[in-house]
C-alpha cells in the first residue's frame, strides 16, 4: 500500500483539521500515512502517525557552498525588507499575507520525511519555497491540497475579489507601500521560480477554488489539477438529541435557535458583521436564541436575541450535540472554500442559511439543503432567517436531504477512495480521467 506524507504547518485550526481527517481515512483504507507538522501547542506523544518536520541544513558542493551562502543572505535579506516594508504596517482587516521565504535556512530532511508521495497541506510559514522544491527528491509524485488562495497569489491568503494573481501580482491592495515591485510581485516571481521544472498536482475541494487556481500563471506548464471535496467521518459527524444542550441553556423545545461558529468569529471574511446587521434590521423577535462557538469579539447584536457563547469547541462530541441542537446554521462568509462547519452542520440534520459565496453553494443549495443570499445582502439574508424560522416543515425536509447528501458525496471514504486513486495513478505515471482532472495549458 502507498505510504504518504502529509506536510501541515499545523494540526489545529481549519486546514489542519481538514488534513487530519483525509489522514485519518487514509489510515482506515490501509494506506501508510504520515503527518509531519511545525510548530504546535497539541502533543500527539501518544500518536506515532503526527510527528514534527524534521528538517536539516542544506548541503552544497564545497567549491561553491560560499556562493550560495552568499546567495541565501541576499534573498533572506529581501525577504525581511519586504516584510518591515509592506506587511509590517499593512491595511486592517484582510486575512494573513504569507511570505514564500522563510528568515531560516533549513528543508525538510527527505531521510527521514520517507514515503511514496509527498502531500502538501497549509503549509505557510512552513516551508521555504525555493529551499524547499530544490531539496524534493526530483521523481517523488507532490500533491497539493489547497485550502486557500495562498499558493497561487504572491502571498495573499484570500483575493478579496483582486484578479492580479492573472498576471503577477503587484499594485496589492492588501500591503502597505503598494506598487508594481511591492511584496506581492516579489513573492509570486519567487514562487514561480521555484516550482519552475516541478509537476505538482494540484487538488482542491471547491470547484470554485480549482477555477482560480487554474487561472493564475504561477504554476508550472502542465500541473495538474483535480477536483476532490472534503469528507467527514458521518458516524461521528451525525444527528444526536440536542436537548440536552438546550436545557442547558434555558431554550425551550418551541424556541427558534441558530448556530453560529468559525475559528474567529471576528475575521471579516467569515461576515459576522452581515449577519449582525441583518439581525438589527428584523422586528424584534420572540423566543430567538443563538449559540456562537469560535474565538474573537462578537459585535453590538439587537437585545431581543439571546445569545449563548460556547467558546472555542475542539470536542467533535460537544460540537455535534451543538449543531444538533440548532434548527439552522447560518453561515455569512463573503468569500470561502468549502467551509467545514457547513458540511458538519449538514451531516448533523441541521440545515444551511448561507451566502452565495465561493464554494459554499456546491453543498448548501437552494431548497435542498438550506437557503442561500446573494453575498453581502443583508436584506436577503434576513429575508432567508425569517422565512426558515416560519416553516418548521420546511427545515425537517432539508435536514433530511442535508444528511442525504452529507452520506451520498461527502463521507470520509469516498474522499480517501479518490486520493488513493490519485496517488496510484501518480506512482504508474498515467492521469486520471478528464472528468476529474484538468492540465494547465502551456
């Protein structure tokens, strides 16, 4: 059986979990997974599977080791001009902007890093990129999943909507001192020229997400890319009583409760504020509740609504029986992948009022599986609210077709079915079929 290794920066938050779980399905296929991370607050000393990257200084030829050191001071210099220059002071409100140069010398020791294929993860701060693609092994097969617009923009983790990724980046809206030689045009030229003569596979769970990675121009001539969403282990990720969880809060069985929940409930992208608003703009509501779990400053919210703070919630036990206890999970991001707390509300019973936006609309559709808004209409959204608290028929069939669907395209087998195939096909040298691979044109 293949024997991969998974690259992650971490092994908490969003994207780590993701990776997580496709190692874990991996494991239950038979496969040999490994999952190698930095710098992390979780101790996995009772899991042999999590290790952290080792890594080692590159080694060079004696007669030109002088040079390249030479060579290395100058780029890490670059590298932290960029950073005091034009990240230091940047713009509030934007998600993270990565730097594809880190201040260390060291890659990952492949000695010691030993499998049949290397999958990358969120691997920002991480990796050095033109360390790292220097030191692969030139025939081990690279897949990348991507989780966000990182790899393929000069350092931004999500565009905001900006199309410069088309080209090569500079005039970034997200740094401070934009213009054409700004951080982001440094950062993207460095990635391209780093991953120049590399065949990495490109995976992403969003088709929205695949659309724009294929747009921009800093992969290498003939990657390839594939389409292969999330899964969710549905045994663990399911319906359960949510009662319990209701009494303890004082919500009456006849109480209309939605769930809201990110990492950061006040990063912007994840649009609290939208739902906020739309929240102010209803008439005052009887009996309405709102359980919020996630980090972060909730805003000013209509004093009519009760709302119940749950913290940051790791459990997947404590997490389900929230979710369950929801009658709708209102999901307002402005831009996003394939956000999991939508998949694992749906897996649950618990239907979607959703923004439109990015990939949130291939699970989350309209009279389905839960209600969508255009995004950033904050009429609309309030709109999709009250017409889901009216109809409790309504919400009991969507549940159903939400855990339907969950069962149909999202299980955590599926996903890891799909990545060994793509694995094998790698390993023989051959592509998967058209319909879920595409290769960037020269």
């Amino acid at each position: 059986m293949v024997r991969v290794g998974h690259l992650s920066t971490y092994s908490i938050g969003g994207a780590a979990i993701a990776a997580r779980r496709l190692h874990d399905g991996l494991l239950r296929a038979g496969a040999e997974s490994r999952f190698w991370h930095g710098e992390d607050p979780v101790n996995h000393v009772d899991d042999p599977t999590f290790a952290p990257l080792p890594q080692t200084t590159p080694s060079s030829n004696v007669l030109i080791k002088p040079f390249q050191r030479h060579w290395e001071r100058l780029r890490r210099r670059r590298a932290r001009r960029n950073w005091r220059q034009h990240l230091e002071h940047r713009p509030a409100g934007f998600e993270v902007f990565s730097s594809p140069q880190l201040f260390k010398s060291a890659v990952p020791d492949w000695s010691r890093v030993d499998c049949d294929v290397v999958h990358l993860h969120w691997v920002a701060f991480l990796i050095d990129y033109p360390g790292f693609f220097a030191s692969l092994p030139p025939r081990k097969p690279l897949v990348w999943t991507l989780h966000d617009q990182a790899p393929f923009t000069g350092g931004c983790h999500y565009s905001s909507g900006c199309e410069r990724f088309r080209g090569r980046c500079g005039e970034c809206p997200q740094v401070a001192m934009s213009g054409p030689q700004d951080a982001s045009r440094h950062g993207f030229d460095v990635k391209r020229r780093a991953m120049r003569g590399r065949s990495p596979h490109v995976v992403t769970p969003s088709r929205w997400l695949g659309q724009l990675a294929q747009q921009s121009s800093i992969w290498p001539t003939n990657t390839e890319f594939s389409v292969i969403p999330y899964g969710l282990d549905l045994e663990v990720h399911r319906p359960v009583d949510g009662r319990a969880v209701r009494r303890e809060f004082g919500i009456e069985p006849h109480e209309f409760t939605f769930v809201f929940g990110a990492e950061d409930i006040a990063n912007r992208r994840k649009g609290m504020p939208h739902l906020g608003k739309a929240l102010w703009s209803l008439p005052a509501q009887e009996n309405w509740h709102a359980l919020v779990f996630g980090d972060g400053e909730l805003p000013d919210l209509p004093p009519w609504l009760r709302v119940h703070r749950l913290g940051y919630v790791r459990d997947d036990e404590r997490k389900v029986a929230c979710l369950s206890a929801g009658d709708i999970f209102v999901l307002p991001s402005l831009e996003d992948n394939q956000p999991q707390t939508g998949l694992e509300a749906l897996a649950c019973g618990t239907p979607v009022v959703a923004f439109a936006a990015g990939g949130i609309p291939e699970y989350v559709r309209e009279g389905e599986t839960g209600w969508l808004a255009p995004v950033g209409n904050v009429s609309a959204l309030a709109g999709a609210l009250l017409g889901a608290a009216a109809n409790t028929e309504h919400r009991h069939r969507l549940s159903q077709q939400g855990r339907l669907m969950m069962q149909r395209e999202f299980p955590l087998a599926l996903q890891a079915s799909r990545m060994l195939d793509l694995y094998a096909s790698l390993l023989a040298g051959t592509t998967l079929s058209a319909s879920t691979t595409r290769r960037r044109a020269a």
